[in-house]
C-alpha cells in the first residue's frame, strides 16, 4: 500500500502573449493585420538596402496578382564615382554593374518582404529611376534582410 501522499499537479502557468498556437496550446482569439503602410516601409527598407540608397528614395505600391501581393518599386541605384571605374572589376565591390544588382535585388526584396511580414508575394517590378554617384549605404555584405536570433541583418 502507498503511503505517500498523492502528488497534487501544480496550476498552469498562462504562456506568454505571442507565443504560437500548439496542439496543446490553441490559438488566441483575434485578428493579426499587416497595414498597406506597414507592407510598403518595410518594401522600402529591403529594396533600399539592396540598392545602396536611403527608404526615403525608394517608391512601392502593391496590386493584386490572383490573390497574392504584386509588389511594384521604383528607386535609383547607388554606384562608384564613374572615374574610378576603369574595368568590370572595379564594380566587383558594389557587387556587379547596375543591371545585375538590379536583377538580384528582386529576388532578395521578395525574400526579405515575405519572410518578415509573412506576405504572400508573387512577384517584384523594379524600374530604375536613376543613380546616387558615391559610397554605397548597402553592407559589403550582399545577403538579403532577413530576421535572424540578434535582430535584423542588412
């Protein structure tokens, strides 16, 4: 015969606010809601990031594309001082010419975009809308924004 009392289970502690939904623990009641600004600052930090220039130079509207988020951005493009490049290899630094920053930059703009807003996007527009001749704003690191255990990365 037992003759320990029988263990008494200790009161639920409630999980903290933000935590995500488990089979144990079921989703908070409520809506989450992104604003159109809120998709469009953030649409301006990333393409701006890529680009080399300030969020303030960079323009975005959305549009719908069969349910998902078309993003269009229009935005210059920073690049060396033109007397300082002499050959293809001296744009290596700022991470190729303009057309290929450009290219690449739709792609890491989407990346950043879906993964920090959760955004179903199908697709980036980016027209080129001029230069910024100097140092570029843009890390020698040329990975996309993306969140990270110690905050953002640029």
């Amino acid at each position: 015969m037992n003759t320990t009392p029988d263990a008494v289970p200790e009161p639920a502690t409630p999980e903290p606010p933000g935590r995500p939904p488990t089979a144990e623990r079921p989703p908070l009641a409520g809506h989450n809601r992104v604003s159109t600004q809120a998709l469009t600052s953030l649409a301006c930090a990333a393409a701006a990031a890529e680009l080399g220039v300030q969020p303030a130079d960079v323009r975005a509207e959305w549009a719908d594309d069969a349910g998902l988020l078309a993003l269009s951005l229009v935005s210059p493009i920073a690049v060396p001082p033109l007397a300082s490049v002499t050959s293809p290899a001296d744009l290596a630094p700022w991470g190729g010419s303009a057309w290929e920053r450009a290219a690449r930059a739709k792609g890491r703009v989407l990346e950043s975009v879906a993964s920090l807003s959760g955004a179903l996007i199908s697709r980036v527009d980016l027209r080129i809308s001029g230069v910024r001749v100097g140092p570029s704003l843009r890390a020698v690191d040329h990975r996309p924004i993306v969140p990270g255990e110690g905050g953002l990365r640029a």
